[in-house]
C-alpha cells in the first residue's frame, strides 16, 4: 500500500508523504514516512518549539538546578506547571521557574544587563542554589544577547556558582527535537569531565533518556540497586547538575529515550569510549531484555536473571488479570516519537492490544523506521499529525484508548474516546514490571468506564429495556 | 496601620504571576464562532497557550501557528502568513474570522501585519469570491503588558474590523464582560433573562463548558458570530464590565458609532453587583425584578451566617487579574475581612491609580500592602516571615505551591484554575457568584481547622 492522501488533506497534498498505512509483505524499504520536517502553516500541528524541547524535556528536570528563562514572561509562565517529574529535592524543579521578563526597553537596547541583574538576583534570593541554565528565547535570540558572555562574567564573580547556557530559541528548528539535541551537545561540550564521582561499585552506568515521569526513575532505581550497579547520572529524572556532569566515569550508558538524548550517548561514545546500550524500560519482555543486556555486559547474568524472575513472580499474575480483559482491544498512540516503538509491540506481546494508529510530533525517521518495524500491519503511521487528520484516522480506526496529551485527549472526549495521558501518565509510573501493570490497570479502567455506554445514549430515543446500570 | 502600595524592586521573575500577551490575545479569540486564531511566531507560542487552555476548562480550542522557523527571522515572515491563512481557509469551509496574533518573534523581526492581511485579502477574494473572511490584526508582542492587554488589544481590534458600519437599532445591549469563566457569564445572562434585557456577549464563552453530546458532534468554541460584532455598532448600549480588559473597546464602539458607554467595576460581592443591576435598568428602562431582590436577600442572609462569626479579621492574600484583585479585595471589605496583601503581575502603572484601591486604601485601618509588577516569590518571602500573618490566600493555581508549603488555606479563583474540578462552572460574579465563593472560603478554612487542629471544635456546634 502507498503512502495515503487522506480526503482533508486534498488541499495540502504533500501531507500524502506524512502519512502510512502498513500492509503485509511491506517493510520500511518500501515506504517511510517523512518526518522531522517543517510544518505546514495553520494545520493545527500538535508540535511545540525547540526551547519547550530543551527546558521542559530535559533541562527543566534537574532537581537542584535555577531555570532562568530569557526572553519575555510566556515562555516561562506557559512551561511552567506542565510536567509530572518529582524529583526527592523537595520538587525544586516543579515549583519555581525564572524570567528576565524582558520588557520594550530591552528589546531595544539590549537585555544582557537585566539578564546580568536577574541571575544575580536569583542567587541572592535562593542562596542554598548553586546551579543555573540560562535559556534564550525568540526575541532575545534575534536582537543577539550574548548569553555566554554574561555567564561568564558571573561565574568569574561568584566561584561557587556553575551555570550552564542553551542557545535555542523557539523558532529554532522544526520541533522541540531540536532542542534536546541542542541541550545534549552543549552539555557534553560544555560540562560533562568537569565533576569526578564518588565510585561506590564495581558497574558503574548512566542512565539516559528516562525523566522520572511519575516516578519512573525511582521505580528502575530499585531493580540497579538490587543488581549493584550504581548509576552515575540519570540524564535527567531526579538527577542533580553534577551528577550529570560525572558522566563520562561509567563504564557504559544505558539509553531509552534514544529520540531526545541518544545524542549524548554517541558522543560519549565518541569523546570517552563509554559504549551504548539501547534498552527498552516499558513492557514485562522489554524490561527483562534490557535488565539481560546490562547485567550481561557486567557479567551479572545470574543476579539478573533473579531479579527478572522475582519481578515477574510478583507482578505477571496481576498483569495477566488485565491482559484477559484487554486482549483485542484498540489502542492509538499520539505521542512525541520514541513511545510508539517502545509501546506499540510491547502492548501487543505483554497484554494482547492492538495499536491501530500511530502519531508522531516530532520523531525522525530513524524512529519510524523502528516504529514500523515493530508496528502491525492495518496500522496508520503518522508524522505531524493535525486535527482533521485526527479526526479522519479516528474513524477509519476507531480505538477503544488513545494514549496522548490532555489538548488532544479533551478533543476526543467528544468523540466517546477516552483518553490516558501518554505523557505525563494518569496513573504511573509505567515503566519497569510493576510500571506496565499500571499502564494496564489505567487502560482498563478507561475502556471499562460505564458512562461511555451512557454517553452515546439519546434519551429522546425508545427507552432500552435494560438499565443502563455502571455495574455489568 | 494603612495600605503601602510598593513594586517589586527586582528585575527578574521568580515564579511568574501573569502570562504574556499573544495568550490573552487567544483567550479573547476563541471566544468567537467559526474563528480560528492564527498566531505569528513560533509553535509553542500556541501549543502551551492551547495546554494551559485545555488545563483550566479540561477542553481543547482550535488555535493554529503560522510556524515561523529560523528563514522567517532571516527573510521575514510574509509567506507563513500567507500559507497560514490560505491552508485554513482551505480546509476549514466554515471559517468566518481569522484573527493574526502576533508575538515577540514576529513583533521583533517586523514583519508587515496589515500589509501581508491586504494581500491575503486579495487572495481570498480570487480563490473564494463567495466567503467573506475577516483577517483581524492583533498586535500583541510579549514584551509589553501582559495577557490583560492582549485581551484586550484583540477585544478592541476585533470589534474595529469587523464592525464597520453603523447598523439600524437593534435594542440590544452590547457587554464586555472581560476575562470571566462560563459560569459567570450564566450568572450575567440570568439576570438579563430576568429583567428581559437582549444582551449581546463579546465573547460568548458559554460552550467552554461543552457537552459529550450522543452524535459525537463538537460545541466547544465561542458563540460570538460576525453579525453579532457587526451589530454591536446598532445597539443600545455597551455594558463593559472589565477596566483593563474591555473599557477600550465600548469607548471605540462609542466613538464610532456614538454606542453610551457604561463602564463599571466588575460585579464582584454584593454593591458591585447592586450598582451593574441598577445601570440596566437604566440603560434599558426595564425595572429590577422581585425575584433578584429576593435572590439578593438570600445572598446577604447565607454572607450574614459567615462573616462576623467566621471571616472577621481575616487576613487575605490576593493575586491575579488587576480586575478580579481589586474586586476581590472589595468583596473582602464586605465580608468583614482584611485585604492584607494585593499583588498584580505586570508592569502597567495604571494600577495604582485605580478607584478601587485608592477606595481602599482611603479605608484601610489595618496594615495592607500592594505589590505591583508582582511575582510569587513576593508572596512567598512574604509568608516565610513568621510574623507577616495571612490566613487565606484567594488566587489561581499556579500558585499551588506558595500555599501548599506555607500551609495557607487557598481558595482557588481566577486564570488558570487546574488543581481544582470543575471551578469553571461556578461563578464568583453576582449574587450567586457572591455566596458561592463565601462558602467555598468558609469550607476552605473550616477544613484547614481540621487538618490543622485548630480549634475543630467550633463547628461541633454551628
């Protein structure tokens, strides 16, 4: 089967490269969507911009670290309270936010003084605060604010303090992808070798690409306690700024989200021969082949391999319990990128789900070359997906769950579609064994829920003759 | 003893308290039907300014970016605009107004609004000679003001564009409510109902508390249609309920079109709202009727069972909107309450010039401070004195955190209200608007009793 020119994009058909339909036989030489591309204006895209993609993904996680975001006050306001990572620093990272507020005057005659000012401020007023990313923003980027220059001068004031700078401003790029591989080059360039760790065992590993969503991190920080291994630096769920700049000591790195911060996997690879593993963190089989893979590269086999089956003695039988209920059930996923080829087979294998539409904002095509790969046939594949796609995917596939956003979930409420959030969760964590059974218990209660039966329900119509009771 | 208006003496932000103006901007944009925004600048100018949206009224609004990347901010922005708006039109057969937000990216680069609108008119006119769309230029650049002025400078530019001419009589009465949730606006549409007044809402955001409907069909978007707006210049009289958000756009309509302009405080407690009713009835001729004098009662008789006992002496924190602050701080007033601290978020110097508070502070005989181009950490700081005594806080969500640590009783009201279920649905304005809020404070403290243990006792007999 081609690539699809659906009947909305008529008008806009280079959407037609965008977007693919799976049929047996097929594989990713055949087609390939086309991804990581610009937008086509006024197609209400689900995509954010590069500065979200570097302060809101990976940046703005860092427990005990000052967001100092220059440019005028949305880009900080509207970034700020959108994401679930705890962290166990008192969630510093969830509860403050910083703006030079960048006014008129600014624009034109330059911000780096009011930038200068603001930094120092922040210090002063959070004295036990020691670190600092400074971001630009759009206009602070185009009137050309020398960002690190005015870091410097702080740094050479104030010894105690490190601030760390990323130049990416939102119009940068296509997506937020820009900006974690922004952020992830300018780190390792700029900060990674500066921090020597304390080593407290033989493995040593960073952890990367995970961000502690609802507590994530936590939970697969149990499993490398109980194996031995001491993670260096979680790249960035929970993690303090000097953890990550301890990276380079691991003997290896650990990658799951390969989309927003395999960057700095390679060029760890490259700068200090830290060798890159790929694993997958969601899903019982995935879980316990990544846990096989590290332990096998420590040479842990056995330790693992008790882990792997003390995990599953305690969590199969409940996941099981959902999977009988689940199997054959519909599910879309319109997410960022990496969590359709992470999820797609692992529903599939672990609880009998069927992911029949997948969308993604900003993967590449390195990624839907994996998403396909693992993804069925009979399954929509989407880059850049827009509404009136949405809408007309939705009704060639009709899912019983869409994993996505609350902007696209509360769209599709109307629909009779519920919804779980695919990023922040509704439930979690879902990573790890005990993880994927919450993503189960949350799928189920959403397909079980008894107002969808009432909510397609019109009371002017005869009268059923059963109750429609929410107990069946 | 008395109030001390201050500003923040800081350059920067810690913890912001308003957002920018491209996001008040579409607040007041999607407020009309068959109207799709197209902001000028980069994606996430809209794709957070849609989450915080979907966030307060658990729904989605359709709002599109014109996507402007780095050839834009090398080249200009001309062709997105102009692929915006035709790539919409295309696919959108409905679309009737299509207001160009601008941002700071788009503000900073220059690019020509009205210009490229001409253009895209033109456009329009070939590839559709039987649509009329409207393409607004809204002028919002973030660097100036704050989501106050963008709703306002998109209220004022909206009206301006669309209605052009001076229409017949309609006996209308045209009303501004500002930045309000659905349950307000029922609350002022109740009351027209009761004195049979036809009022005409810019914006009429009824539907953001939208329906799952049994044929899957999708209400959520404003009600404002362009006849409305054209017919606003015909109507009897505008009722702008909202100093910083909608006073410019009747004193536009009344310039224009000579439309009286009636400008009052917003009906926040029981005076504000005695004064709104008593104005309509003016405006329109049509008497208060019995049933909003006994509605009125009510009100004052279930404020009577709270204040004096529970309320007096408290001391409040405010923060939010200048509009819903300041009237706030006067409904506090009427509950025997002190307004102890005000913070407003942004840079606008008119603030400390307004009625309200010059009222106020003429009254204060307790210790008040008001704190301009406020951010949380001047709340925060505040709290963190351990003299500095506030019992209640009353503000949005994003202040969650200020109060949570503190252990301040919060009541949640105001843009954006995310941590609390359906706060959309309840109005604050009116009568009823007055009640409800009262009691969600009274329980709000009678809980922190509670939780705290302090002095629980008291309603074992109430």
């Amino acid at each position: 089967m081609p690539l699809v020119l659906l009947d909305c994009d008529k008008v806009i058909p280079e959407r037609e490269k965008h977007v693919y339909l799976k049929v047996d036989g097929e594989d990713t030489r055949d087609y390939l969507p086309l991804a990581n591309v610009a937008t086509i204006p006024g197609t209400l895209s689900e995509r954010g911009c590069s500065f979200c993609g570097a302060k809101l993904v990976i940046g703005g996680v860092l427990k005990d670290t000052i967001q100092m975001i220059h440019g005028p006050i949305g880009c900080a306001y509207n970034t700020w309270h959108t994401k679930r990572y705890p962290s166990d620093g008192d969630n510093f990272q969830l509860k403050y936010v910083m703006s030079t507020d960048m006014k008129e005057s600014n624009i034109v005659f330059g911000g780096d003084k009011r930038l200068y000012a603001s930094i120092i401020e922040a210090f002063d007023e959070m004295p036990h605060i020691k670190r600092m990313i400074v971001y630009t923003t759009c206009p602070t980027a185009l009137i050309g604010d020398d960002i690190k220059a005015v870091v410097k001068k702080v740094m050479a004031e104030r010894p105690d303090v490190d601030i760390f700078t990323v130049e990416c401003p939102g119009f940068a790029g296509v997506s937020q992808s820009k900006g974690h591989h922004v952020l992830n080059i300018g780190w390792v360039n700029d900060k990674v070798g500066q921090v020597e760790p304390k080593i407290t065992s033989k493995y040593t590993m960073n952890f990367i690409g995970d961000y502690n969503i609802q507590g994530d991190t936590y939970l697969l920080q149990k499993y490398w306690d109980r194996l031995g291994i001491q993670v260096i630096a979680h790249f960035t769920g929970n993690a303090t700024y000097d953890d990550c700049r301890s990276m380079h000591r691991a003997q290896v790195s650990v990658v799951n989200c390969a989309r927003s911060a395999g960057y700095i996997a390679n060029e760890l690879m490259k700068r200090y021969g830290i060798p890159r593993l790929d694993i997958d963190s969601w899903g019982f089989n995935y879980m316990a082949e990544g846990i096989r893979k590290v332990c096998t590269f420590f040479g842990i086999e056995k330790k693992g391999e008790e882990l792997i089956a003390e995990e599953t003695a305690k969590w199969k039988p409940k996941l099981d319990w959902y999977k009988e209920r689940l199997r054959g059930k519909k599910m879309a996923i319109w997410t960022g990128g990496p969590r359709l080829w992470h999820w797609t087979k692992s529903v599939e294998d672990d609880l009998g789900i069927e992911v029949v539409a997948m969308s993604s904002k900003f993967g590449h095509q390195e990624d839907f070359e994996k998403i396909i790969a693992r993804g069925r046939s009979g399954t929509y594949y989407l880059d850049d997906a827009n509404e009136l796609e949405f809408f007309e995917i939705l009704e060639k596939v009709k899912p019983d769950v869409i994993f996505t956003g609350p902007r696209v979930g509360d769209l599709v409420k109307k629909l009779h579609i519920p919804y779980i959030n695919g990023h922040g969760y509704h439930n979690g964590p879902y990573m790890g064994f005990e993880g994927f059974v919450n993503l189960a218990r949350d799928f189920y209660n959403a397909t079980s829920n008894p107002l969808l039966k009432l909510a397609a329900t019109d009371i002017r119509e005869p009268e059923p003759k059963e109750k429609l009771e929410a107990a069946e | 003893m008395g109030c001390e208006v201050v500003t923040k003496k800081r350059q920067g932000i810690i913890n912001p308290i308003s957002d920018c103006q491209p996001a008040g901007g579409q607040f007041a944009a999607i407020g009309m039907k068959d109207c799709i925004p197209l902001v000028h600048g980069g994606q996430g100018c809209v794709m957070f300014v849609r989450l915080l949206f979907a966030q307060h009224f658990k729904e989605n609004f359709d709002i599109a970016s014109s996507s402007l990347h780095e050839d834009s901010a090398v080249f200009g922005g001309k062709q997105r605009i102009h692929d915006g708006v035709m790539t919409l039109a295309r696919r959108y057969p409905n679309l009737r107004i299509l207001p160009i937000i601008t941002t700071c990216s788009s503000e900073v680069i220059g690019d020509d609004i009205e210009g490229n609108i001409n253009i895209c008119n033109k456009m329009l006119k070939e590839e559709f000679p039987d649509r009329q769309i409207y393409l607004v230029p809204v002028h919002t650049p973030s660097f100036r003001s704050s989501q106050v002025g963008g709703y306002a400078e998109c209220l004022k530019s909206v009206v301006k564009t669309i209605a052009k001419e001076k229409v017949a009589p309609t006996g209308k009465l045209n009303v501004f409510p500002g930045w309000i949730n659905p349950g307000d606006q029922a609350e002022l549409q109740h009351y027209f109902y009761a004195m049979g007044v036809d009022a005409t809402f810019l914006f009429d955001i009824a539907d953001f508390d939208s329906p799952i409907m049994p044929d899957k069909s999708i209400h959520t978007h404003g009600r404002t249609t362009v006849e409305d707006i054209q017919n606003s210049s015909g109507a009897v009289g505008s009722l702008a309920l909202a100093r910083y958000e909608s006073f410019a756009a009747a004193d536009h309509l009344a310039q224009t079109f000579e439309v009286p302009a009636h400008k009052l405080d917003t009906p926040y407690g029981i005076a504000n709202t005695d004064i709104m009713l008593r104005k309509i009835s003016e405006i329109t001729g049509k008497p208060i009727p019995e049933s909003l004098v006994r509605e009125r009662g009510k009100a004052i008789d279930a404020l009577q069972d709270l204040t004096h006992m529970f309320f007096a002496d408290k001391r409040i924190a405010i923060f939010g909107h200048p509009d819903l602050v300041f009237g706030l701080a006067e409904f506090c007033v009427e509950l025997e309450m002190k307004p102890a601290l005000l913070l407003i978020g942004d840079d606008s110097t008119r603030y400390k010039r307004d009625p309200r508070l010059l009222a106020i502070k003429e009254k204060a005989d307790w210790d008040m401070e008001v704190v301009c181009n406020a951010d949380f950490w001047e709340l925060e700081k505040r709290l963190k004195q351990p003299d500095y005594k506030i019992d209640m806080i009353l503000g949005h969500s994003k202040g969650r955190y200020v109060a949570i640590d503190a252990n301040v009783p919060m009541v949640r009201v105001g843009f954006p209200s995310f941590d609390r279920a359906g706060l959309y649905r309840h109005p604050i304005i009116g009568y009823r608007g007055a009640v409800e809020l009262a009691e969600s404070m009274a329980n709000t403290l009678f809980s922190h009793m509670e939780y705290t243990k302090d002095r629980e006792w008291i309603l074992n007999v109430w």
